[in-house]
C-alpha cells in the first residue's frame, strides 16, 4: 500500500487547492434571436416516458446495427401536443418545461463533457459551459423543485497535469450545482487509482451536497473495501427515494484495464456486476432507480432491457446534438441521452402519482439568449486560470520536438526579409491573439477572465505550439517574459519554424532555403488553417469560406 499512499499524498497536496472552472469550446452555435441575455431559457426538447402515437423510426447508422430492441421516438414537449416522426424538437420556442405540474423531485443530467467547462469565447454563438448550467439548475431551485444533478462521466479529455486540474475544477462546479454523483468513465479512469481515491470526498452527513464517485463494475486497486468508487447511492429527494448505480462498458476494457495487465483498475462485465447492487438498492424500498452507462448506445440498449427494474438509462455513445430520436423506451424504461461537450442538460421529472407520465424527460440546449453566465462560475474560472499562472504549465510541460528538426526565430526575424509579409500581418487579428486573451470580446468585457497562462489557449494565440495536441513545440513560446518574439499567431505557426531556412539563405542556397518553409494554398486550405479554425474555436470556417479568409491576410513571399 505504499504506493497508494504516495499517491494520494501527491493528489491531496493538489485537491487542497479546491478550484473550478477551465475555458472550454461549445461550438456548433445557436441560431442568433436578437435577443438579450435571459435567465428564461429556450429551446427545449422534452418527453415522456409514454406515449399514445407511435412514431416512425428516422433512419441512423446505429439504428441499422442496433438489435436490443428499443424503440425509437421523438416527442414533443407536453402530453397531449400532436408528435411528428423525424423532427427536430430542439428547435421548439416553447419555455422548458412547458405542460409540467411541479414535479415530486427533478433530476439534472450531464456526461461526456470531454474537458469543455464553459464555450471559452473564441467564437460567437456556442452553446454549453457549467456556468449556463448552473443558471439551469438555479432556475429548477427557484421553482421550488428537489433536485440533485448526475453526471455520466466524461468530464475530461486529456491525461496530463493540466487535465487534474480541470478534473478537480469539475467536481468543485458539480458541487456547486447540487450533483451528488459522478459515474466513472474512460476519462476518469485514465487520471489514475491513486488520485481518484484523493478526489472522492463524499460526505456521509450531506449525501446531497456532496459528489459520490458511482460504478457497479469498477473497483480500484483490487478493492472494493476502500469505497472508492461506492457501487450505488441511494437519494432522498423530498419525500422520495432515488436509487442511482453506474457502469462502465466491456466496450471499453481492452482500453482502460487489458486483461493480464499490471493496472490499479479492475473492470468486470456490467451484466454480471448489476443484479447484486440492485438487490442491494431494492432494499431501500426505491422511488426510481436510475442507471447510468457509460459505452457504446447498443451496450447501454442492452442493459436497459436485461434490467427493466430502472425507470431511466442516461447512455453515451450518441450524437454528440442529440436532437433526435431522443428520449426513446426500452421496454418500460426511458432512454436517453445528453449529448456531448456540455451543450446540451437533461432534467428528468419524476411524478409519482401520474400512471400514464410517470416520469419525464427534457433536453435543455444552452444558449446564451437563454441563460446568463453565472458570478459563482466566473469566480471559479478566476481560480482556475490562477492555478494555471502558479504551476506555470505551459513553461514547465514537457516539450515535444518540431519534426522539421529547426527551431522558431519569431515573426520580427522573418520580416526582416519579409517587411510586405510583415505589415499584411501587423494588420491581422493574428497579430493581437495573444492581446485576444487578456481582454476578450467587447460583449464579454464584464465577465473576462484572462487565459495568458492557459496551455489550451496558448496553442493558438502564440508561436510554436502542436495546436491539436495542446503540446509545446521545444523552442515556442512559453511566457511572455521568456520568449516576447513568439507573442501572437506568428509566421511560423503556418510555414514552420524558421532557423533553418535563414541558415539556407545565408549559405546561398535559396532553393532548399524556400523548400523548408514553402506553404502552398492548396495545403493550408486542406490542413493547415483548421488547426485553429477548428469547429470549436471558428464554425464558420470551412473549404468554402477559406477564400473569404485567405484576403484578409493575403501576402506573397520575399520582397
């Protein structure tokens, strides 16, 4: 055990920090309304778990492979308005829960947020972010409404010290927003044994106000003893009980723990896990029994059909907008997702007195016409961009060396040759990204919380970084301090690091000098742009905007 305790004496020297909330990107924006910010929200996709029409099937590839039996539907937002097959419900202006009575308590869903805490301003009009979501569950509080948020894992995407943080920020958001359970998911999992045990902190005398790691078929270093993860949690949401487990898929044991491996995570067969932590849960004599699976939607299908006992299976392994066929029934038992990257909430509704509507289910899209940011989550992101500026990543992360062998010079060494280049560029937004986040967008001015220390959003607005990968390049920008040549989006970003091309022209060879840096536009349309005017950080940009985009900084070689 000497090893567990290394680790999380390692992890909770970190968690003491207790911080919340990272710059992530929603992208895929929201048709603009005109209109101004509002704690009502829009756009609402909402269900029941019966119906009396049934509805065709809209033809998807799961579907085809799919043989679990499920039924497909897509239901509009009260009991009694008329369904359509194959509609896009999002699209209703009808206000969230639109033809509810006031439910016996509410459920708040989320998974698959994939490192995406809040759309992090690089482009207009994205949807999601934690801080929207808190508004979200504000507004259910407000209502007078019990409620207790479930996340199905997911929460990041990466395994690096950056992520850890992200991770911890997290949980102090699903805190602050009432959830009381966070499945385990590959994301998770990959953070480590050790540091999983160091980040669980429920608190047995406020199960409400406090986050339990949940899974039925994960346990951490050979033992379940340790009560990380618990295999269920049992919540008492006003005068109910809501009995609530988690699975991780077979679908992802070969990626997380391979058999015969020596790994602290022992993963068993869902099938086989759940009957007895159901028995377990039907003891408590449950209101609802709620599963969270976390794998492919033919492995969640499955398990919501061997286990009709759960009144609602949350599933991953769908659209990443999953506007569509969405919820669907198992048998009894509602299906449903939420999407991934945070944009989309799901509320379930429990109403125990309605046999014909039990239990209900909305998709809430979160826009910023429906929903203000939220103060709690703005002094978070604060903390957590301090955190960043303390551990100093983006100067002390390990660097990863440029495949062209040659170092970055910066953007004023190129113009020395390049002046025409050079004044196309002082022109460009490309030469103030850097400056882009210290002061953000006008409309933001209020909320703004400086990014300069933040590996993910240094990538793009400076000089010699892997933009995709988030991973500095051995000589590109670390700090403002140590490397000001390599402030902004610079030359080099596109045509590579510079060193060995003016060694070439020095030595007179000008031919291999303009080989080692030549960009062609058919190569930046195809690859090189999209690094950063990714659907994240620009959904507007694509092949056929690339033109568009090319005359803002049109500039042609040597002078």
């Amino acid at each position: 055990m000497s090893r567990l305790r290394n680790g999380l004496a390692l992890s909770l020297l970190s968690m003491t920090l207790g911080l919340l909330s990272g710059c992530g990107d929603a992208p895929n924006p929201a048709p603009s309304t005109g209109g101004t910010h509002s704690t009502q929200p829009t756009n609402a996709v909402s269900a029941t778990s019966e119906t009396s029409d049934p509805l065709s099937k809209v033809s998807r590839a799961d579907d085809a492979a799919d043989k679990s039996g499920a039924t497909s539907q897509v239901v509009q937002a009260s009991d009694n308005q008329p369904k359509s097959a194959a509609k896009n419900t999002i699209a209703s202006e009808k206000p969230p829960f639109d033809g509810w009575n006031k439910p016996a308590l509410a459920l708040v869903l989320s998974g698959e947020q994939h490192g995406y805490l809040e759309p992090c301003g690089c482009a207009l009009k994205q949807s999601g972010g934690v801080s929207r979501r808190h508004e979200l569950v504000k507004q259910i509080q407000a209502k007078g409404w019990p409620v207790s948020g479930l996340d199905l894992g997911g929460t990041v995407n990466r395994n690096r010290p950056q992520s850890k943080l992200k991770f911890q920020t997290f949980l102090a958001a699903m805190k602050d927003m009432q959830y009381s359970v966070l499945n385990l998911g590959p994301e998770e999992l990959k953070l480590g044994a050790a540091d999983l045990l160091a980040y669980h902190a429920p608190d047995p005398k406020d199960p409400l106000g406090s986050i339990s790691f949940v899974s039925a078929n994960v346990t951490l270093f050979g033992s379940p003893e340790l009560g990380t993860p618990v295999r269920s949690k049992l919540l008492m949401l006003g005068k109910h009980k809501v009995g609530v487990t988690s699975v991780l898929g077979a679908s992802f044991r070969k990626e997380i723990a391979p058999e015969g491996a020596n790994v602290d995570i022992t993963i068993d067969d869902p099938a086989t896990a759940l009957p007895a932590v159901l028995k377990e849960l039907q003891t408590q004599q449950p209101d609802l029994l709620v599963l969270l699976a976390h794998g492919t939607l033919a492995e969640g299908k499955a398990l919501a059909k061997q286990f009709p006992q759960f009144g609602v299976v949350l599933s991953s392994g769908g659209a990443e907008d999953p506007e569509y066929d969405n919820p669907q029934t198992v048998g009894e038992t509602l299906f449903v997702q939420v999407g991934r990257k945070g944009k989309y909430t799901g509320v379930i509704g429990f109403f125990p007195d309605d046999t014909k509507n039990r239990v209900r289910f909305e998709l809430i899209k979160l826009t910023e016409e429906g929903f203000q940011d939220s103060p709690k989550m703005v002094e978070h992101m604060r903390l957590y961009q301090e955190l960043l500026k303390d551990s100093a990543l983006a100067e002390t992360e390990p660097a990863i060396k440029h495949p062209s062998g040659a170092k970055f010079v910066g953007t004023k060494a190129c113009g020395e040759c390049h002046s025409k280049a050079l004044a196309v560029w002082e022109k460009s937004d490309h030469a103030h990204a850097y400056d882009s986040l210290i002061k953000g967008r006008p409309e933001l001015k209020a909320r703004w919380v400086s990014r300069i220390h933040d590996p993910e959003c240094l990538a793009c607005h400076t000089t010699g970084w892997h933009a995709q990968d988030v991973l500095r390049y051995a000589s590109g920008f670390e700090s403002k301090e140590k490397t000001p040549h390599l402030l902004h989006n610079g030359c080099e970003n596109c045509h590579g690091p510079g060193s060995r091309h003016i060694q070439l022209i020095e030595a007179g060879d000008k031919d291999a000098a303009n080989k080692e840096i030549r960009l062609t536009l058919a190569d930046a349309k195809k690859s090189h742009c999209v690094t950063c005017h990714d659907l994240d950080n620009d959904p507007h940009f694509n092949s056929e905007a690339f033109d568009s985009y090319w005359e803002k900084i049109k500039h042609i070689g040597r002078d």
